[in-house]
C-alpha cells in the first residue's frame, strides 16, 4: 500500500533475483504483491463463523503506570473466551505496550486484577503465567522474542526448557530431544532454515523469525494467546501465512488476544474490536457492525455507538 500511495516506478526483487519494473498505476496490488511472492497472495482471510465458547481471559479494572511513575492503562475491563479473537485498535502510545506489559509480567499492576480461567495472575512470576496458560507473540519479535545468536532448536524451548524432555536428572539439556522438536516445528511452520535447526535465529528474515515464534507459542498449547503486531515488517507472504495461523488457532478454540496498528488487520481477523484510547477502552463492537472508519474516529476520540 505505501508504494501504491507514494511510489511512480517499482522494481521487484525476490531471493536475490530481479523480478521486473512496473508502473505503479498500472498494476494492482494483487499483482504486486504476486511479482514479490511468486504466487497469488490473498489479502482477505477467509474466518468461518463459530460461536465463542466461556471466558478465558478476564481483564477487570487494570490499570498500569510506566517505568516513569505515569499512569498508561486505567480501570480497563475486558474478557476474551474461547475461540474469539479481540483486537485492541488504537494509535500508538495509547497505553498498548503498557496493558502487554501487565498481562506478561513485565510490568506491575497498579490496580485491578487479570485472570485466567477465574485465577488471578496479577501478582504471579513470569513463569508462573505461562504455566498458567499463557502465550505471547511480543510486538518486538528480536528484543522480546528471540535470542538472535542462539539456534532455532535452542529458541524453540526458551520457555519450557526445564522440560523432563529437554532436561536431565542432573540438569545437563538434551541437544537431541531440542533439535529433533525445532525440526518437527520448522516442517510444520514452513520455516525457511538453510542449516535447519542449527540455524541462528539472527539469520533468519523477519518472517521466518516470526513464524519460529508463532511455532513455539502455539506448540506450548497456552489458554489464550497474546498477538502483537504480527506482521509488522514481513512480507506480504509471510503476512498470509501468519494471518492464516491465527484464525486456525481461533477454529481450534483458542482465546486470542490481537493488539495491532494496522486496521485492515485488525478488521479482517477479530471477532470483536476493543478501541483504546489514553489508556481506557471508549467501545468494544463487533467486527461485523463496524467499518474502519468507525475505528479511526473512535481512536480520535469521536463517539460510536458499542455494539457488544
């Protein structure tokens, strides 16, 4: 879209090869984005109608303050069930990173509680919430999410690898129970690994980055899932495929949390679209009885009627 809107010339380059130079006006971006890909990319994911089952995550009065002192989330109260997806719309610096924070163990709650299936994790170590059922994509994949120097099998258990699978008696690792798994999840993933799961994770493109991490998460069969900015920085292929990954999860039962900056995103996968705005949730509607446009204004504070 950004060439689309700025751009007269546009020269395709994939896997190191020069593809063509088109004329921006001539082509669409179904088109362009074939050039990039080699094959038909589909912008809209197709999302089969399903009814959510009982709440997982319960957000009830949260309110959190930053590493400086200032209060980002107040008194939000929000719950997503099974087999739901609920996006976060909103512009950035609106309290986002700081409510991820408190739900993760990053941050301390200031006041209110998060629970998962009714038990309170507010006050729980970080390991404790993912015992607990708890999944998080980072919106920082290289910061948050990976260890750029280490392998993939090494990655691919950075949140169980105390594991009876992958730890001994005497706490020595089973290099061969990590890489035969990152192997299984590289197959099933489609993770693109020159030396397989010897590969550095810093190696890896942004895509295939986040498709291991996507792996791990969802290989660790959480309770709810935490999606950040998933397909900030990829490919519109590898943006195809982790769209697709998330919905499959959504037809499996899981309870999906989605925060995003890109509204075509956040429309075409969630269920329902919780508008944050300085920190307060100002409408939760369904994502069916809404239009972008309705979540632009809301974001900039105009007032839309809430429709759940």
């Amino acid at each position: 879209r950004e060439i689309k809107a700025v751009a007269d010339r546009c020269t395709v380059l994939r896997r190191g090869k020069y593809i063509g130079t088109v004329e921006v006006a001539d082509i669409s971006e179904g088109d362009l984005a074939e050039m990039m890909v080699g094959r038909t990319v589909r912008f809209e994911i197709d999302k089969p109608g399903q009814e959510p089952g009982d709440v997982v995550l319960k957000l009830e009065n949260v309110s959190v303050k930053d590493h400086l002192g200032l209060e980002k989330v107040s008194n939000l109260t929000l719950d997503v069930h099974s087999g739901e997806i609920v996006g976060i719309a909103g512009v950035d610096g609106n309290g986002q990173s700081e409510l991820l924070g408190a739900i993760t163990g990053l941050l301390p709650l200031s006041g209110g509680e998060i629970y998962i299936d009714d038990r309170p994790i507010g006050n729980l170590t970080i390991r404790e919430r993912i015992e607990a059922g708890l999944g998080y994509t980072p919106e920082d994949r290289q910061r948050y999410g990976l260890v750029a120097d280490f392998t993939i099998a090494e990655n691919a258990v950075l949140k169980n690898y105390y594991d009876p699978r992958y730890t001994g008696r005497f706490g020595i690792l089973n290099n061969q129970a990590m890489h035969d798994e990152a192997e299984a999840l590289i197959e099933q993933f489609d993770i693109r690994a020159g030396e397989g799961s010897h590969t550095k994770a810093g190696s890896l493109s942004g895509g295939n980055q986040q498709k291991v991490i996507v792996a791990r998460e969802i290989s660790l069969k959480p309770k709810v899932l935490i999606v950040a900015q998933p397909t900030r920085g990829l490919d519109v292929g590898a943006i195809e495929y982790i769209r697709k990954r998330i919905i499959e999860e959504r037809s499996r039962g899981q309870a999906i949390l989605l925060v995003s900056f890109e509204l075509d995103e956040i429309m075409n996968l969630c269920d329902r679209i919780a508008t944050i705005s300085k920190g307060t949730i100002v409408a939760v509607n369904r994502s069916d009885e809404v239009t972008e446009r309705d979540i632009g204004m809301m974001m900039a504070g105009s007032q839309v009627k809430e429709s759940v």
